[in-house]
C-alpha cells in the first residue's frame, strides 16, 4: 500500500510540474536556494486572450484553452524542454534547468518555430469546427539566471529568476508591436546559429537602460528558397 501511495504521488507530481523537475526533488533534499546557470526562458502568451474570454462560455473557454495548451506544451517537450508554468494563457518555459545541454538555445528557437506551426494546425482545426481561431506571441532569451527552489518553508516551486527572464517575457510583449509571431535576442541568436533571422530593431525595453537587438526567427538553415532568401537580403 505504501508503494502504491509513493507511485501516485509521483504520477500527481510529474503532472503538476515537469518530470524532469519531479525527478530532481525526489532524489535530492528539497530545501530552498538556486545556483546560477545559462538557461534559455521562452515566454509564450495569446494574444487578444481577455476579449475573448469576454465572448465564451466558462466551459468552452476552459476547454479551447487546455486544447491549446496541451498541444504548445507538446511542441515544447518533443524539443526536451520544460514548462516551468502556465501563467493563464501564457507559457514559460526553461531550455537549460535543471539540466543543461550544448543545444539549449538550439532547441528553444526549433520549439518557437514549430509551435507556430502547430497553431496553424489548431487554428485549421478550430475553424473547422466554428470556433474563433487564435494568435500568439513568443519570446526568447538566453541568459545567467538563478535556477532553484524559491518560495516559503512550507511551499515552493522549482523556477529561475533574474534579468534575463524579464527580457524574455518583455520581447514576448513586442512581438505585437513588430507583427510577427516570435522573437529572440541576439544571446539567443549566437547560441543558436543553425536558423535564419531577420533582424528586426535595437530597442530599450521597459526595466533596462542598455538597448537590446532583437530577431525574428525564419527557419532552419536550407530550409528556405533562394527567392526568400533574396528578399531577407534586400531586408537587411
């Protein structure tokens, strides 16, 4: 009996967080602390997500979000990443904590891509279905951040803190004001040179006085024709 009970606790655990976060405090002492580490963070938010909320039932809403969460979070995890957590409508997520790889940016910027992709999907689906389609917008940073358990004695929960996460969820902001689906900063850019960007602006976000370069992710190198190739050039 006991072993049953220690097996359903770590199903119900693997579900509210990330296995691989389960994993790391059921074989370590859970105590509170961090230590500083490269990580890249991904901030995915839906846009327009309080109007329609405003024009749904409860249910409907409930049900057409977790639709949507479920299939992002299984773009983010085929790429090995981990949701740290759902923020309503929004995702974050870490490519790097609590263990790190040689890729992680490289998997960060392949899950950006194809969570666009994946929302096509959903979006062709849910019209089939006469439902209002959706939009998001991500962001992404590659910075040293404290990853680590943080809260109270009695609660806490396994996340990263620091500037670099601040700057991921502020270029998730101005992916509507660019127009485009997802943006990266240029750490992310360097620790993932296997894609095309279109470098968008250098901005100042809110929060920080050194101006920021920013990209939008295109594809995977040779992905793309020539002719679309011409026209980044002529961009740039």
């Amino acid at each position: 009996r006991g072993l049953a009970d220690r097996d359903r606790v770590q199903s119900l655990l693997g579900k509210v967080i990330a296995p691989q976060i389960a994993a790391e405090l059921l074989t370590r002492d859970v105590e509170l602390g961090g230590e500083e580490r490269t990580v890249t963070v991904l901030f995915c938010d839906i846009r327009g997500f309080t109007p329609l909320s405003q024009s749904m039932e409860p249910k409907d809403l409930v049900a057409l979000l977790n639709q949507y969460l479920t299939r992002m979070t299984d773009v983010i995890e085929s790429n090995q990443g981990i949701v740290d957590k759902y923020i309503g409508d929004a995702i974050m997520a870490l490519f790097g904590a609590p263990l790190a790889q040689s890729d992680d940016a490289t998997r960060a910027v392949r899950s950006a891509l194809g969570m666009s992709q994946e929302l096509a999907r959903l979006n062709r689906d849910l019209s089939n279905a006469g439902s209002p389609g959706l939009a998001c917008g991500i962001g992404i940073n590659t910075a040293n951040v404290v990853a680590g358990n943080m809260g109270s004695e009695r609660r806490m929960n396994y996340t990263v803190i620091g500037d670099g996460v601040n700057l991921a969820s502020r270029v998730e902001a101005l992916t509507r004001v660019y127009g485009v689906e997802a943006i990266v900063t240029s750490a992310t850019k360097a620790g993932a040179p296997d894609f095309i960007y279109r470098e968008l602006d250098r901005v100042r976000v809110r929060g920080r006085d050194e101006p920021a370069q920013i990209f939008e992710p295109i594809g995977e190198l040779g992905a793309l024709p020539e002719e679309s190739l011409d026209r980044l050039d002529h961009w740039h």
